[in-house]
C-alpha cells in the first residue's frame, strides 16, 4: 500500500515548537498548524484539513513535482479589547509527499464548514485490483 508522507518528516514538529516558543516568549499567536487526516480507499486519497475561520480565498493549494502544498492565512478577530486569546492566527503551511503518475488536472478541492478536502485519484498503477482464480476443484485433484 502506497502512502502520504509529511514532507520533510522532522518539519511538523519543529513547526509546533516554534509556535509554542513564540507564545511563551509572548510574542502572541504567530502562525499554526492546522489538522489533517489523511486517508485512502481503493481508488483516492482523501485528506481533509480543519481551517476553521479562514476564508476560501486566503486558501492557496499547489503542487509541485511530488509536494502537494496547502497555506494560507487566519486573521486575528479585532473586536473589543483582548482579555484572553488562545486561538493561533498567522500564515500556515502544511506539505504533503504525493505518489507518483497522479494526474493533477483530476484532483478536487471543496471547502465548506471550515474543512478544506482534497480529493487525489489514484494512479492506476497503485490501485490494488483482485484477480479471480479460476478453474475447478476437480481439475486441482486430477493433477
């Protein structure tokens, strides 16, 4: 079974620390991560991405080569006077290592709800297809 890959691996950590250390230094929400899942059937890759508060034209997805890329940006609510904020904002990124063969002019976008999903059909290479076995008992026993 061929996967995604985050790309590069250690990226999404070192992303996370970043984030925490600019909020302990106080230097406010600067940036974040946003959740993804990332799951396949026989035919796609599914992956669905949570943006709540983020408008579809502050979306950007491309892809280039193998690197499927999904940024953007959330803006700050400037509303009455901040007595909490715990919400990030900022500028995401978020990479993805695709297969290879994908046909890019097949992938889907849809955003609704503040989840952005992304539809990947897969090559027909990967797709895993069953191959019926034929024949009868009788002529497996008579050899």
């Amino acid at each position: 079974m061929t996967s995604l890959l985050r790309d590069p691996f250690f990226a999404e950590p070192l992303r996370l620390m970043d984030a925490l250390v600019d909020r302990a230094l106080g230097n406010g929400a600067s940036g974040w991560v946003p959740l993804l899942d990332v799951r396949e059937t026989e035919s796609e890759y599914l992956i669905l991405a949570d943006l709540p508060g983020v408008k579809k034209e502050d979306v950007s997805i491309e892809l280039s080569d193998q690197t499927l890329t999904i940024s953007g940006t959330r803006v700050p609510e400037e509303t009455g006077k901040a007595q909490t904020l715990e919400r990030p904002y900022g500028s995401f990124v978020r990479s993805l290592t695709l297969p290879k063969g994908l046909d890019d002019e097949r992938i889907v976008a849809d955003y609704a709800d503040g989840v952005l999903t992304l539809r990947i059909p897969k090559p027909a290479g990967l797709r895993r297809k069953r191959i019926a076995i034929t024949g009868s008992d009788q002529a497996a026993l008579a050899q």
